[in-house]
C-alpha cells in the first residue's frame, strides 16, 4: 500500500520506525494506519509504534523500538549508545535508561535501568535519545570491558575531565564507587597497579621463579622468568601513548626478542577480565621453554 514519499523517507532516516505522530504530521488518519497494518505493509509494534514490513529488523531498528516503548524519557545506555555513538562493536547487551517512576514493562532482550537523568547526559543522535558519550562509556566499561574507554580517549572522542564530570553527577549512586575505580585507573598510577594485579595473580596460582623489574639488555623488564628467558610486560593504557612511545615499545621488543627473550604482552583488560587467560599463557610459554 502506497506510502506517501515524506513520511516513506522519515521512516528510512528512522531505520524503519513510523510513529503515530509521524503520520499524523503526513496526512494519515488512523483509519488509514489501520488499513496499512491489516494490509501487512506497516507492522504494529504497540502504543503507536511502527515499521515498514520491508525493512530490515536491524540493531539499529531494534534500538529505536526499545527506547521508544520504554516511554517518554527513556535514553540508549551503556554499550549500546556507545556503539550508537559510532565507538566500539555491536553489543551483546542493549540497556535503555527510564525515570524511577516510569511504568515501562521489561522487553525482550533489553535491560531496564531505573534512574534520574540530568539534561546534560541525555543527548539526541540520529534522531534517538541516547546517553551522553561520556556517562555511555563510563557504564560501558561497568557492563562489559574498560577497553573501550581507552578507544575513545586514544580517538580523542572524549576527555578525562568530561568522564570525571559525568562520573561526579553520579555521586550517591550504585555507579558512584565503580566509576570512580574506573577513573583511578586511567591516572599516572595504573601501570603500577597492573604490575601489582599480575603479581598477585601468578601468586595465587603458585606460579613462582620471576623477578619484578629486572635489568637486562638496556631495559628493565616488569617480570622475568631468568630460566626460561621470559619477559613478561604488562602494557598500560594506549591513550597515554604517543607515536614515539609506541615506536620506542616496538623498539624495545625487537631489542629483547633479538637478545633471546621472549616476550608477552599483556593489558590492563587482559588481567582484570581474562585472568585465568593470563596466567594459563604464561604457564604455557613456560612449559615450552622448559
């Protein structure tokens, strides 16, 4: 059944949602919604909500489905409005955020967060009420990975001092101590905190025969297997790094690979969110080098 062009095109820019104000602004009367559904051209997805039957049910569509059933102030939060935002991959989870007092009932496939958001951290992109990018990220690593913290900043999507403010409207919520051991480790300091996370990690497994910080071939090496000729580095936060820092790592990995060492390479992500990966690579580069 024929659509009219305008309303066709904001349906295309909307990845495929109409909503009953998006006809009413085309002409359509509701009878004439009615006829379209009946017709299976437009599918109804309750409370005035619809898509064109010949588009695509993409994540993108299904973002938009879910922000607008939860209700009038609901927002994309987390991972999902991350990647919404155009940074890290497509999401396992998608969390909308609704007020405290929102009667919104639990949707398949989307986590519901009951909370007050100030106007500076609902923004609007491509149409869709989202989380701003700071508190996304910040959620996003609670959710599922710190990593994609250290993308935005190493991209320059985001400042420090723009994770640390919307941290700081946090304040007094459950997110209030996580976001701010999130900010604690993008400090000077992390490095030195991961050195310490890898230690306890091989003592608890009774991984024994390293030295910290151990001078060899005109570099001091995190952990070392003497032994077994294994350097063990453990890598800090990519947005600390510059060109040069990055060469001088390459630099330095070939110095010691050259002089007989081997070499891993682990991340702040690596021993927070793989620790059983991390000490099973280390025992593994062990036993070969036995």
């Amino acid at each position: 059944m024929h659509v009219p062009p305008r309303l066709r095109q904001v349906a295309l820019e909307h990845d495929g949602v109409i909503t009953a104000a998006d006809a009413r602004s085309a002409g359509l009367a509701r009878a004439a919604v009615q006829r379209r559904i009946k017709a299976g051209s437009w599918v109804s997805h309750g409370r005035g909500i619809y898509t064109l039957a010949d588009h695509p049910l993409t994540f993108r569509t299904r973002a938009r489905l879910a922000v607008l059933k939860a209700g009038p102030g609901a927002a994309l939060s987390a991972s999902a409005s991350v990647w919404w935002q155009g940074l890290g991959a497509l999401p396992a989870t998608m969390t909308v955020t609704v007020p405290r007092n929102s009667h919104a009932r639990q949707l398949q496939g989307v986590r519901l967060r009951y909370r007050a958001l100030d106007d500076a951290e609902v923004i609007v992109r491509s149409g869709l009420r989202v989380t701003s990018l700071p508190l996304s990220l910040l959620e996003a690593a609670i959710e599922d990975s710190i990593t994609v913290v250290d993308n935005a900043l190493l991209r320059r999507r985001v400042s420090v001092k723009q994770l640390t403010e919307a941290a700081a409207r946090r304040t007094g919520t459950p997110d209030e101590r996580p976001m701010a051991d999130i900010l604690e480790l993008l400090g000077p300091g992390a490095r030195s905190a991961a050195e310490r996370i890898a230690v306890s990690l091989l003592h608890a497994d009774d991984v024994a025969g390293w030295t910290a910080n151990h001078a060899t071939d005109g570099y001091v090496a995190d952990l070392a297997f003497l032994s077994q000729r294994l350097i063990v580095e453990i890598d800090g936060f990519a947005y600390h790094r510059d060109a040069a820092a990055f060469q001088r790592d390459r630099e330095r990995r070939n110095d010691l690979t050259a002089a007989g060492w081997t070499v891993l390479n682990f991340t702040w992500a690596d021993l927070t969110e793989r620790p059983d990966q991390f000490v099973a690579r280390i025992r593994r580069a062990l036993a070969a080098a036995a």
